[in-house]
C-alpha cells in the first residue's frame, strides 16, 4: 500500500501483530521484491523491531530513514540503495 | 440461484466450502444457492507432512486424499484449473474455456514454490516443499557420508517459518544416530538477527542449537548459489561453503492473481483486510490462507482459523443479515506445533494481540504433532475443529 509518509511516499508494510515470520522478515520481502530507490514504511507493535530492523539494514546496505513512535506502534522507514 | 464459488481446494477452500454448503443447508438444498469449489488436482494434500518423507518414514499417498472425499455432499467439486478472473462480469475462465459465474468469489488459491526462479537451484539445492523433493532429499541423505551441510531460506514469504529450523534439528538428530555427526557441519542461515522471529522460541532454539553443535549465521538471506566453488551467497554479502545445500525455494502467490489485477507482481499476494479477509477494493471477493498479503505464518493453521470468517460472512450476505461480529472478524490467530528433535516438541499459539508464550519443548508436544497429522482428515478439512 503506498501512502504518504512524513514528506515522502512510501510503500508501507502494515506488521502489526506480526509475530511469525515478523516485521523483519516482511521488510526483507518488501525490499527484495521494491525497486532500487523506493522508500518502505514499516508499522510495527513488536518492540524489538526498532533495534533489529536497523541492525539488518546496516549490515544489507541500505538506508535507514527514520525509526519514530507512533500511538501504539513504532514506524520504521528504510530506502533501498542496491 | 446465487452463486459461491471457491479457487482452491486447500485447507482454507476446503473448510470455508464445507461450513458454508452447512450453514446455508436449506437454501442449497432448495436450489437458491450453489457451492462449488475448482481445484487443479481434485486432490487434497496434507502439506506439513512432506518433512515426515525425509525424516519420519511418512509414505507420499498417505498424505493425499481425492478432494470429493472431504466435501459436503451440498458442495460442488469442479477439477479443472482457474486461468482467467473477470471481477466486472463475475465469473472465473477454467482452462478448458468454460465460464463459471459468481455471486460471492473466495479465493484460496494458495502459494507455489517456483525454485526455477533462482539461478542454480533445481541442480544444486535440495528442499522438502513437495512429496518428490522431500523423496530427493531423503535419498541425497541416505547416500550422505560426512561434510558441511547448509541450510537457508531463498526467499521470502515462504510456507511454514518453523519448518528450516526443524529440519535442522530433525537432521543433526539423524546423523548423531547413524554415527555420522562428528564427521558433519551444520549451518544453519538465518534471515533475521536472531534464530527465530519469536524472541522466546529463538532463545530456546539458540539454546539446542548450541547443545547440539548446529552453527548458526545471522541475517544470511540466501541470494546466490555458486556451483562450481560450491558456495552459496547472501544479500548482505558473506558466503558459505556446502557439501549439501538444503533451501527454501521461493514462493509465489497464484499466477491467475496476478493475471487478473487482483494480486501485484512478482509476488501475487492478494492485498487482504486483516480483519474481514475481503479483498481490498473488490466487495464480495474473500482471501485467505497462503493466497493474501497478510503478516502472517502461511501455514494451514492460519488458512483454519481464518476460514469461519469467510464462510459468516458470505452466509450472512446470502441470508441478507449483518455478520456474527465475533464470528465475522478474524484476530489473527494461529497455532502450530514446532519440532525440536529428540521427540520433543512445543506449540505457538498467538493472534494479533497476544504474543506466543510456548512451552519447554517436552515430549507431549511433539506426540500432539503426530496425532493432529493422524487425526487431520477427519477434523479439519470437514470443519470439525
């Protein structure tokens, strides 16, 4: 689902409640399949994700954008570089 | 005469047509409504037991059963393969050319592995996502006599999370009982920062691993395979030497999604409201199962709790009645057992709101894996449970 996020467009990935496989996994299947370039919001509950998704992004090469609290929830934005 | 009609006879098709044909009973019976499902094979296959072909003597014809066999007597069966979706018109195109029109569409159409899609894999890797590989694998074990095997996930979503990690206990179990462990390597690849995506599992996990010598990688998202150096390659970069490559094969959703509009590509995930499991944008278009783009394990389980959802819903419209609400609303549930090898075994069991809490792996658990694969036929797909 594409919508705006902060001042930019995103292709947001809605994991809330997402326990298996988890709001990593659904990025890494969002980001393999986005093209270089494209902006991916993810929504997250699990509040580990604001430690793992930006370890993962930092070892995968890409860029983190901005990790924010939401109400209730955390957002994640990531760009995909390669 | 309304019409209900139903692309897969998987858990999800299978379940929802079985409820339905039930609860509009005297509606079908009187010939105002029509159930019908079309499946490719007429056959149902109970998936979660490939693994048990390599690694539990299970037998391929034990784990299928002609689809007819599963049905209500008020269900339809039509076999035939779903090429073409007209959402405008309302009606679906068989291979063979026939039109079949519908009032209330509910696609279950499920995932399909395509490995072809990375290069080297079908030559170089094994995997246990269908009946033969799960054969190949078991024979590439039988003649295996020692060296470095890898295990990893090509792709994501794929079926089942849990199954990687219980293969790998499941396969160091083996090997330590035919005296060929200490002559192995197990690696183990792991998407994400951790073992499992549930902290708790993966600790427990991370645990056995440990115990029982299974090295493992993090945040190795299999991308490459190299055959003539023998190594597979990751997204992030790093990789990996094998003398057996064990690999999630990709999976993609239905073709015939893609080809309608209704599921983008390359994935053909149906864009799926998690709570009505309508499809989004097409009113009176149901999803579920391994067919929608939700978070969640594609698993039967999930296909299971998922199905009483649509079939109140596609009841309640027939009936020109509001939805049972708490019938209607689907929570994310799910629930599924997790080998840890050495006959033991845990469950996890969560919806959106609440996190799975599994217990110690104990033996209980992995005999109540045995029995629900023992019992399926004559619960689940008939709606029983």
């Amino acid at each position: 689902m594409i919508e705006q996020v902060g001042n930019q467009t995103a292709h947001v990935v809605d994991a809330r409640g997402s326990y298996c496989p988890g709001p990593l996994m659904e990025l890494i299947r969002t980001i393999r399949a986005a093209p270089v370039g494209e902006v991916i919001c993810v929504r997250s509950t699990d509040r580990g994700s604001r430690v793992d998704i930006p370890k993962w992004v930092e070892k995968a090469g890409h860029r983190l954008v901005d990790v924010a609290e939401r109400d209730g929830f955390d957002e994640i934005v990531v760009e995909k570089t390669h | 005469m309304e019409r209900i009609l139903i692309l897969g006879g998987g858990v999800g098709g299978t379940i929802v047509a079985n409820l339905v044909g039930r609860k509009l009973r005297h509606w079908v019976d009187s010939g105002q409504v029509s159930v019908t499902v079309v499946d490719r094979l007429g056959a149902h296959v109970y998936q979660p037991g490939f693994m048990y072909i390599t690694f539990g003597g299970e037998r391929p014809e034990r784990l299928q059963r002609p689809e007819r066999s599963l049905l209500d007597s008020r269900v339809q069966l039509v076999v035939g393969e779903a090429v073409a979706i007209d959402t405008v018109s309302r009606a679906v195109r068989l291979e063979t050319g026939e039109w079949l029109g519908y009032e209330h569409l509910v696609l279950a159409t499920g995932s399909r592995i395509v490995p072809q899609e990375m290069e080297h894999f079908e030559d170089e890797a094994h995997h246990f996502y269908s009946a033969e590989a799960a054969l190949r694998l078991r024979s590439a074990l039988d003649s295996f006599t020692g060296g470095r095997i890898v295990i990893g996930i090509a792709g994501m979503p794929y079926k089942c999370p849990p199954a990687p990690l219980e293969v790998a206990f499941l396969l160091e179990a083996e090997l330590r009982q035919r005296g060929l462990r200490e002559d192995s390597e197990i690696d183990f690849c792991s998407p994400i920062g951790r073992a499992f995506t549930i902290e708790s599992v993966s600790e427990m996990a991370t645990e056995q691993m440990i115990e029982k010598g299974i090295t493992l990688h993090t945040f190795f998202n299999v991308e490459a395979i190299d055959p003539e150096r023998r190594v597979v390659q990751s997204l992030e970069g790093e990789e990996l030497a094998y003398d057996l490559l064990i690999l999630v094969p990709p999976h993609r959703g239905a073709q015939v999604l893609i080809d309608a509009g209704l599921a983008p590509a390359p994935g053909g995930w149906l864009p799926t409201d998690r709570q009505t499991l309508e499809v989004v944008g097409q009113t009176g278009v149901y999803a579920l199962g391994d067919a929608t783009d939700l978070p969640l394990s594609k698993a039967g389980s999930t296909a299971h709790f998922e199905a009483p959802v649509v079939a109140e819903r596609i009841a309640a419209a027939v009936e020109g009645r509001p939805p049972e609400e708490l019938q209607a609303t689907y929570n994310g549930r799910v629930m599924c057992f997790f080998e840890i090898g050495d006959g033991k075994g845990t469950l996890l069991r969560f919806d959106y709101d609440h996190p799975p809490e599994p217990p110690r792996p104990n033996r209980f658990w992995h005999l109540g894996k045995l029995v629900f694969n023992k019992t399926y036929w004559h619960t689940v797909p008939r709606g029983r449970v």
